[in-house]
C-alpha cells in the first residue's frame, strides 16, 4: 500500500490557507491563495467521488462573489468616493431604518463589496480543496471515540459533503436516465432538496453503522469522570467559539480571540484525554505523522503567520479602503509566502497512483 | 441466546405496530432463518437484536429483549457489539473505511484487540472469504458480491456469539452465495455461532437452516419452528417445496437430495408425458437490440468488451454471470447510460446515447440495481406525477401502473420508507409509464418476496408478448427459468455463451434451477426437463 498523508494534515494545511485568506481583502493576495489551493488540488486529490469537491466548491465561491457584490449594490446608500452612478433612492418602512435600496454607486463601493466577497469565497475554496484531498473515511479514524456525542455529530459534519458530492453525480445521471435536464440552473434545483436530505440521512445511517461496530463503547468509567469530561467539553466548546469569533474578525482585538481559543482548545484536549482513559480502543494500521505531515502543515502555517503579521502591522495595505484609487501591489514578502504552500503538490505522495488500479466508482452515467 | 419476551415495537408516526407481542427463543448454536413478505418487519426484528431498533430508528420497545443476557432496553449497539455482528442490507452505506483491510479490522479496534491479534484474524478472514486479492481497494469500488463478502468479513474478525444477517445473498451470484452460506454453516458447527438471518431465497439457504421465524406480517404474531413444521404451512416456499405439495410427497422435503429420493414416480409419469415441444418464438427478422463489437472501459479496466448482441421484440433476454462480470456495464450502455469506447448500441436503429428527454423514455427505460436511485422526490405521489410529465402520459399513469404490482402503497409515503421491494415496484411503474421498446431490469429481484416474484414475472410476461423486449441482468435462476426466452452468460466481460434457457441453465449444476435437479434422470443434459414447478403442473394437467 502506498504511503498517504494523513487526512487531518490535509485540514490543517487547508484551516491554515483559510486564517490567511480571512487576514487579507486585498485581491491580489487572496487570488494567489486560491490558485495555491487549485495547484495543489489538481496535482493531488483524490480519485474517490469526494475528490470533486473542489469544482463545486468554486462554483459555490462565484455565486457569493456575485451576490455580495449586487447586494453592495442594490443598498448602496450613500456611499463616499468615486460616484460610478446614482441609482433613485427606493424609501423603505420606518422598520427597515439603516437600509437604503438604491442610492449613489461609487468604485470603492464595488471593489470593497467584491473583495469582501473573494474573501469569503477563498475562505470557502479553502475548505473545498480539504473536501477534495482528505479521505473522509481515514479522517474519521482520528475522531477520538471517548466524547461519543460529539464523534457522533463529527462524523455526520465530516461525511456530508462528500456524501453531498457523491450524490449530486448520482443523481445527475439518473435524471438522464429519465429523461431530464440535468445541467442548468433547472436542473441543480430539481435535485437539491433531495441530494440534501439523502446525504444527511446517509450520514446518520453511517454512524448508525458505526455505533453498531462498536464506536464509542466505554470502559468502566466512574460517573464523576463521565461529568468531568462533558463539563470539560462545554467549557471548551464555549470558549473556542468566542476564541474563533474574535481570531476570524479582524475587527475584533487579538488579545480577545487567541488566548480564549488557546484555552479552549486546551480544555477540549485533557476533556478527550480524560474521556479516552479506559475506552478500549486499538489501532489496526494506524495513521502516521511523519515529515510529510509535518512539512504540509508548516507550508501554510507560514503564510498565516506572516499574512496575520502584516495585516496587524500595515492593515491599509491588507485590507485596503481603496481611497485613493491604486493598484494596493502587497509586500512581496506575503506574496512569496503564500507561494510556500504551494509544496505539498510535491511534498504529499501521489494518491492516485496508488488508486489507478482500482475501478472508479460505478456511477450509472459518465458525466 | 437470543430471547424475545413479549415483544411489541412501534414506530414513531404509526400506530399499528411491527412486531405484535412477540414470544421467541434462538438457542445457542442455531442457524435461524427469518422469512415473511416485504414489509413484514423482518428488518425490524433483526434490527431489535443488536439494539439498533429502538436505540437508532426511534420508535417504542415493549416487552423484554435479552441477547446472551444483556438487556438491549439498557445496552446500545455499541455494547452488544463483542456480542452480536450485524450486517445490514446494503453493505456499502455502512462501510467506514477507505481499504478492505482497514473495513475487515474496525469492530476490533473498537473492540480493543491487540493489534498481533487482529492481523492474524484479518489474514484468517481474508482467506476465508475469498478476500485476499481485494485487501487494497477501497470498498466503494468493489462489485455487489464482493462487497457483501467484505460486510460479513468485517463482523466475523470480531468473534462475535451471535451473527445477524439481513439478506445476505440476494446481490450474489449463484456461485458467491454457496460459497458465503458454506462459511456461515462452518461457523456454526465449528465455533457454535447463532446465526440469525433473513432472506428471500430460501431455496439457497433452506437446507442450512436449523429453525425458522415466520412473520406473517399485518399484526399477527411471529411462527416460530423447525424448518418442516413452518414450510407445511407457509405460503412462502421454494421451488422444491412446491414441487412436493404438487406431487403430494410427506415428510417434505426441503433440499433437492430429499426430493430426490421421492421422485422416481413423477420422473416416470413426466417421461410418458407427450413433449411439449418447447414452443420458442418464431424468430422475427425484426431488430429492437443491436450491439456490435462494444467496450466499455473505467480508467484503465475494461467492463465489457467485443460484445456482439441483438434481440427482437417480445423476447425476454437474461444476463447471467458472476458478480463483477460486466452486466450492469453493459445494461447501462444499453441504457444509454455508459459511454462506449468502441463498438455501437442501437436501439430501433438509433444509438441511446443521442436520445434526450421524452425520445429516450420511449425508446428504452431502465430499473437501475439500487431503485433508490432512480427516484429523487420526497413522496410517492410527486414521483408518479414527474414520471407521467416526462413520458408525457395522462394524469395518474404511473400511479395505476404501481397499484397494479404493489397496492399497498400510498401515495403520501416517502419513497425512503418504502421496503425492497416496494421501491422496486415504484421505479418499475417510473419506468414503464414511458412504454419503452426495450425494458432494462438490473438484478429485479433482490428484496422480492416470492409473490412479488410471481406479480413481477407475469407482468414481464405480458410486456413481451405486447412486443416490448426485456432485458434482465439477474442471479436469480428460478426467474429465469420462468420468464426469459434467451440467455446470455457473460465472464471477465465477454459473452461466453449465448442461447435457449435449458440449454444454458442445465449446463452446470450451479445455474440448474432446483425443479431441473430434482426430476433430471440421468444427467442434467437430457432434453425436456421441466424448470418451474408451474411446468411440471402444466404437464401434469394435460395427461
């Protein structure tokens, strides 16, 4: 068997790309960081249904692009700059005070509304490309089995979008099979609420499975350890969410955001390290971390690093007011960091070497 | 081991319940078979055993269930998993790795067995089941049989005292299944496994069986008994079985070697008979299939190649071969489904592969293996009235199409929820509300009760004779011999054989339906034999 980089570097590369991009509206530095994402999707994803993520994923990032931008738009107000042209101010019941429909259309207005939008659809496209490359299946070996409810709600969020993907082919070709459009915007919609509602319950169905298998089983456990670990947990959760929010804002100061996640993320590992005391589990071919591993992780923390360095240092130049009107050219330092990330497309070993040989997935219909 | 105690389950939005006060005991060391009409609770009551119903399904449990002692009201699946294997129906929704391997050594890791350990059960396991060459792949690429195989491995590495199966052998090939019901009957002599399964062919695993569950289904209580006392009564029989009743032979038999020493008198009376000289249709000049010289490939695998086929109307043609031998290939070429990459399929002249919408619903329809597949709405009746708007047929089509083979369905039922069998109904009714010439069934009969079977095969029937052609990929040779005109054996992709039913039936011992085996005198080769029981009737009659 050929050797694979565990899923959970994958996602942390890919976690890492998305803090970058969520430092930055600057366009020129969040378009690098998504071609590094499709770089390294191309020359590594997976073979597996899931290893088409990624193009959903874009298109996904286009339609918010798109809608933030004529959101932008539509409620424009009166926005200060560069007035492209001034659309008739619509007046909205005294309930809806603070949003104007219609108003004067500047060029900042645009390009902010776009940048805040490719930031979000980076972020997104970031998320995609862990979507593509990670195996859902080997990913789900490293949820720990102590927390059960937890590792329950983990496999249903890791295996939706796969399942999302693999169902949407599916279904696609079925829908020929009946006679049907199956591109289009008719066609997406036909299929939606079931390719949703299919996934969900094939998650659940999986971790029915699962459960049946015996994920999850517990040791003879105490009851006060069991109230020691789920109040660990709570703790935990509360405070890397508070921690996350004030990390991701950038509006938000530092000092709120990472030393709560840091704590949170602290309390959550001695809550799975008290919750594994006593399971039973073992390890069959377990998954190692080597200097692959290591490497793909680093690649993107660099950019991270940097980028977050930067956007606290020079944040005009990061998240630019675009007044006055100027090609806002980052630091060639960022730029070459982002670029770093780029190695795990060499770095990571090749899985569809190692899956040429099997047959790909019978779908009744070859897109 | 297994005790059920008064048992009654009732899901959450139904008021009748599934399981009726239910009394039963399995005892140490049994092979338990559980048979019963689609839909009459038998998921249910396998599901009852390892605590997924009510702990995953919802629903309320009266009464007491106790597996080697352990309560399943306070135990969760996952406590009873050292104790009771399950495996479901469709193997691949409960696959939770990415490498055979890896699927074969889960339970244990749950389980905490010392990794030593579970390399040597894997190995054991791999060779067991005829696994070894398949220990890299990922299980969704593997073909329905060997996924099945793959499913029962990864229980039986754990060592569990009780093996529940649902359907274990109904996407298996002839050959697959013996192979998979032999390693089973080892389990339970060598290692005193229960082993608890339900299936609808009970003529592969009838013999097997120590004891049996008869659901009768619609809120009466279960039957349980010896295989002989269930099988006087039970409107659910084999082939053999019925052969007997006709014959009126007692005790009854339940395995081809029993009836054979009974049926020296009717192999006689059969042999005076005047030959029904086998009618087979005149054979029209007329086209509906033309396949010349396809190939189908995945990457770098070839699913079928330089295949040569055509058929007329109203002929049923059976596709037959191992798991994994190219049929689903190559009926979804015939669909319009796959793409060739060399040859041509014509369909009436016109390659499927160019037809769109309403065109391609007249022309050919296909049933895909898994008829979930086909079906993308959230309540029966949407989906009959989508179907009748792509064939572009009146209002309520489909709908009368499906009460014809399952009535029982209602219309505000989610297609999710409906049995094997059922959604198999829907997606047939889906299909031939358009009339296509050519009909594509793959594998029709997995999850069919026999009077399903029987509903399923006089209506084929009747679509041939109204000059539609049928096209079945099925492992089912009991069907075959009912229905198909022609069959096409196909290996490693290529048509190996191609002709009459008996002539191909009767060529092996695997293929030969169980009626062909009992009253075949000399060898299976002898000409006449009859295949169904029904023929064997029809003979009997016309003396």
């Amino acid at each position: 068997m050929t050797p694979r980089l565990h899923a959970a570097a994958w996602w942390l590369w890919a976690l890492a790309l998305a803090v970058t991009a969520s430092r930055t509206t600057n366009p020129l530095l969040l378009l690098p960081i998504t071609c590094v994402a499709a770089f390294v999707v191309a020359a590594r994803r997976s073979s597996a249904p899931w290893g088409r993520a990624f193009g959903y994923f874009v298109k996904l990032g286009v339609v918010i692009i798109v809608i933030r931008t004529l959101f932008a738009v539509i409620f424009a107000g009166s926005s200060g700059g560069d007035v492209l042209w001034v659309l008739p101010v619509v007046p909205l019941p005294g309930w809806l005070s603070g949003i104007t429909l219609g108003g004067s259309v500047s060029t900042q207005l645009v390009i902010g509304a776009f940048s805040a939008g490719l930031q979000l659809a980076t972020i997104l496209i970031c998320v995609g490309a862990a979507n593509s490359l990670a195996s859902p299946a080997r990913l789900l070996k490293s949820v720990p089995a102590a927390l059960y409810e937890l590792g329950v709600a983990v496999v249903v969020a890791i295996t939706f979008a796969p399942q999302l993907i693999s169902d949407l082919l599916r279904l696609r070709s079925v829908r020929k099979l009946r006679g049907r459009p199956t591109r289009g915007l008719r066609g997406l919609v036909a299929v939606t609420l079931p390719v949703i509602e299919g996934a969900l319950s094939r998650s659940i169905t999986l971790a029915a499975a699962m459960d049946a298998r015996g994920y999850g089983r517990l040791g003879d456990r105490s009851s006060q350890l069991r109230y020691l670990t789920a109040g660990l947990l709570l703790l935990s959760l509360s405070m890397s969410v508070i921690g996350i929010y004030g990390f991701l804002d950038a509006s938000a100061p530092l000092l709120l955001g990472l030393p709560l996640l840091v704590l949170g993320l602290a309390a959550g590992l001695s809550a799975v390290a008290l919750g594994s005391r006593g399971t039973p589990r073992t390890r069959y071919r377990p998954d190692t971390w080597e200097w692959r591993e290591w490497a793909t992780v680093l690649s993107a923390m660099v950019p991270a690093v940097i980028v977050s360095l930067y956007s606290a240092w020079q944040p005009l130049l990061m998240s630019p007011t675009w007044q006055p009107l100027s090609w806002m050219v980052p630091p060639l330092l960022t730029l070459a960091a982002v670029l770093v990330a780029v190695l795990p497309a060499w770095v990571a070993p090749d899985e569809s070497a190692n899956t040429a040989k099997q047959l790909p997935q019978p779908a009744l219909v070859q897109a | 081991m297994i005790n059920f105690d008064n048992v009654s389950i009732t899901y959450a939005d139904t008021t009748t319940p599934v399981l009726h006060r239910t009394n039963l005991t399995v005892p140490e060391g049994d092979l338990c078979l559980v048979i019963g009409a689609t839909g009459s609770g038998k998921s249910t009551l396998l599901k009852a055993i390892n605590g997924l119903v009510p702990h995953f399904t919802g629903g309320t449990l009266q009464g007491r269930i106790t597996v080697n002692g352990r309560d399943t009201a306070t135990h969760r699946p996952r406590d009873l998993a050292d104790v009771v294997g399950y495996v479901a129906q469709d193997p691949l929704s409960g696959f939770v790795t990415d490498s055979v391997e890896e699927e074969l050594a889960y339970t244990m890791e749950s389980l905490g067995v010392p990794p030593s350990v579970m390399r040597q059960r894997v190995e054991e396991v791999l060779d067991l089941l005829a696994l070894s060459h398949l220990r890299n792949r990922a299980p969704r690429t593997l073909s329905g049989g060997e996924r099945q195989r793959v499913a029962i491995g990864s229980v039986l590495t754990a060592h569990p005292r009780v093996i529940v199966l649902d359907e274990p052998t109904s996407a298996l090939d002839p050959g697959a299944a013996e192979e998979v019901l032999a390693a089973l009957q080892r389990l339970v002599h060598d290692l005193g496994l229960t082993i608890v399964l339900a299936e609808h062919r009970l003529e592969r695993v009838l013999e097997f069986a120590d004891s049996m569950i008869y659901l009768p289904g619609s809120g009466s209580p279960a039957r349980i008994g010896s295989p002989e006392e269930i099988m006087d009564s039970s409107p659910i029989a084999p082939a053999v079985v019925r052969l007997a009743r006709l014959a009126g032979w007692s005790p009854l038999p339940l395995s081809v070697r029993d009836a054979r020493r009974h049926a020296q008198s009717l192999r006689e009376e059969i042999a005076l008979a005047p030959s029904s000289a086998a009618a087979g249709l005149p054979l029209q000049q007329e086209r509906s299939i033309d396949v010349v010289d396809a190939e189908v490939r995945y990457g770098g695998t070839t699913a079928i190649a330089h295949v040569n086929l055509s058929a007329s109307p109203s002929e049923v043609l059976a596709i037959m071969g191992r798991n994994g031998a190219g049929k689903s290939s190559l009926l979804g070429a015939l669909a319009g489904a796959r793409r060739l990459s060399q040859g041509s399929v014509r369909i009436d002249g016109v390659p499927p592969q160019s037809l769109r919408g309403q065109q391609l619903v007249r022309s050919v329809g296909m049933v895909p293996q898994e008829p979930m597949d086909l079906l993308t709405y959230t309540s029966v009746e949407r989906e009959c009235a989508q179907a009748d708007n792509d064939a572009g047929v009146t209002h309520g089509h489909t709908a009368q199409l499906l009460a014809l083979f399952a009535p029982e369905v209602s219309a505000h039922d989610h297609p999710r929820d409906l049995s094997e069998g059922q959604r198999l109904a829907l997606a047939l009714a889906i299909v031939l509300a358009g009339k296509p010439r050519v009909i594509v069934l793959d594998e029709p009969t997995r999850g069919l009760d026999y009077a399903m079977k029987t509903r399923l095969a006089s209506h084929l029937r009747v679509l041939a004779t109204a000059g539609h052609t049928v096209v079945l990929a099925t492992h089912d040779v009991e069907l075959v011999a009912d229905v198909a005109t022609r069959v096409v054996v196909l290996a490693e992709g290529l048509v190996v054989a191609d002709g009459g039913v008996a002539e191909i039936v009767l060529a092996s011992p695997i293929f030969a339906p169980q009626v062909a085996k009992v009253l075949a005198h000399g060898g299976l080769a002898e000409k006449g034999i009859p295949l169904t029981p029904e023929s064997v009737a029809d003979i009997l009659v016309a003396r």
